[in-house]
C-alpha cells in the first residue's frame, strides 16, 4: 500500500522540484536516508522509496493547485494536504474577506473548502464573453414616429446599410429629412416606437415602445430612453443597466412648408447607464443575441 501511494507521488513531483530551494532538497534528502530503514547491504539496482509521510515535508512549498490535485489521490494524502494550516496563507493572501469570517460561521467549513468557494466566485466573474452569432448585416431597424393624427417618422433600414455615429459603438443614424412628413409647428404628444428584426422576421425584440412629447418647432431637439430588460431568468426582478435611447431633431418644412416643420434627423443607439456611454457594437449584438437567436 505505502509503495503504491509513492507510484502517485511521482505526478506532481516537478511541482516540488519547481518551488523548493537547494537548501531544502537537502534537508529533504537527508530526511529520507534517516527514514529508511539501515541494511548490511546497499541495494544494487535502485533506492528503496520513501514512506508517503515524507509529503508534509515539501507540502507547504507546493501552490494551491497542485495542494489540490494531491489531496485527491488517497485518503491519507487528502487527511495531509487538505490540513488548515497548509490553506490558511492561500486564504488570507488571496480572499481576506472570507479568512476574515466569524467564527461560528466558519467552524464547520475548512480554509480548503473556503479557499474553493472564493476561486470559483472569481472564475464567474471572469467568464468570457458569449461568443458572437450575429451581425449587423443580420437585423433590420424599423423606427416610427406617430402623434394622434398623423405618422411623423417612419423607416426601415438593413443593418448594413446603417450609419454608426460615432464609429466602434453601438448608435446609428436610422433616418433624414427625406423620410418624414411636415407636421404644424405645436406641441405633441408622441408615440415612440423601435424595433429590431432578426431578417426573414424570424424575430423581433422590441428595444423601444413609449409616449413623450415634441415641441415641433425647427431647431429643436427630443431624446427619450426607456430601460432595457435584463437577459436571463430573472430580467423581471433584475435591472440590466443599459437603456434604449432615441435622438430627434427637427427642422424647418422648406419654403412650401407654411411654416410647418419636420424631423431632420433620427439616432438609435444603446447607453450604460453605469458609465452614460454608449456601449460598443460587440456587446450590443450579444445583447440582441440574447432574444433574437435563444
């Protein structure tokens, strides 16, 4: 049994090699040749193998990860590496907060298992970005504008053909004055409409569906935003941190006009709310991805 248990050591015996110091392969050397047993005759062919006892010699120079694979070998090698005193220092040096529990809430959890719990919360935060399915060249933008009377604003537009303002990020001019109707210069109530469609209507996610008001007189400008649904299971209880956000300006109707105007210019876009920038064109097509492609 104890020879069969030294065959596993041989696994991560490089790991000890790497970290201990001359002067300690030394005092290890010299422990084993006192553990073993004295013979009138040297051997002829090989060193008889050390007792596995001897790993609480090198334990405490080993890293985190290899403590770990060894303490999974045997039960004897999990009883000498899973010790508190071996974890302790990872613990403190690596998540202070979690050493630093009280203690009726720690009697029961080993530094091992505790030093566990805060790699793994570390790992999820670091996960990687989901991988990207979709492009621009895969959505439609249909954006309208309508007061109770009349349609003010209406556009289609392929994703490729969209103008990002500025570029690297996720905001588009979607519309001109060319595309919408001269309407009385007054104060309107309007409703504000954005939607994305995955192309082939295979989808459509509503980005934007909301009432405000306009000041229809040239020069003048509207923005309206409306908090955008978490993706995930809990989008309902949970805020997503990203707005959707609408940009109107208007102008005069040209000299036929009769003093009416019309919308001069349209912009969608995407906006941290953390940061108040407009995030870029990646995380916004793994936003949308989220709804349109699962």
């Amino acid at each position: 049994m104890v020879w069969g248990q030294y065959a596993n050591f041989q696994c991560f015996s490089n790991s000890v090699k790497n970290v201990v110091g001359t002067t300690e392969k030394a005092h290890f050397r010299n422990e084993l040749i006192l553990s073993e047993p004295q013979m009138d005759n040297p051997p002829s062919a090989t060193l008889s193998p050390p007792p596995w006892e001897v790993l609480v010699l090198v334990a405490h120079y080993l890293d985190p990860k290899t403590l770990a694979i060894a303490s999974c070998v045997s039960n004897s090698w999990s009883s000498s590496m899973s010790s508190d005193h071996l974890w302790i220092p990872f613990l403190t040096a690596h998540f202070p907060s979690l050493s630093n529990l009280p203690s009726s809430s720690a009697d029961a959890v080993s530094c091992r298992r505790l030093f566990g719990i805060g790699h793994s919360a570390v790992k999820r935060r670091r996960k990687n970005p989901t991988k990207l399915k979709l492009s621009l060249a895969d959505l439609v933008f249909a954006v309208s504008i309508s007061s109770a009377d009349s349609s003010v604003f209406s556009v289609t537009k392929s994703g490729e053909s969209l103008v990002m303002d500025p570029p690297g990020v996720f905001r588009f001019d979607v519309g001109f004055g060319s595309d919408g109707a001269a309407v009385e210069e007054s104060l309107k109530e309007v409703k504000i409409t954005w939607n994305v469609i995955l192309k082939g209507w295979r989808e459509v996610f509503t980005m934007m569906s909301c009432k405000g008001k306009i000041n229809f007189v040239a020069g003048a400008e509207g923005w309206f935003s409306k908090e955008l649904p978490a993706p995930g299971c809990c989008s309902s209880a949970v805020g997503s941190a990203v707005v959707a956000d609408m940009y109107v300006g208007l102008m005069c109707g040209g000299k036929r006009s009769n003093g009416k105007v019309k919308v001069n210019k349209v912009s969608v876009g995407i906006l941290s709310v953390v940061d108040w920038r407009y995030i870029s064109v990646q995380d916004g097509l793994r936003y949308l991805q989220h709804f349109l492609l699962t």
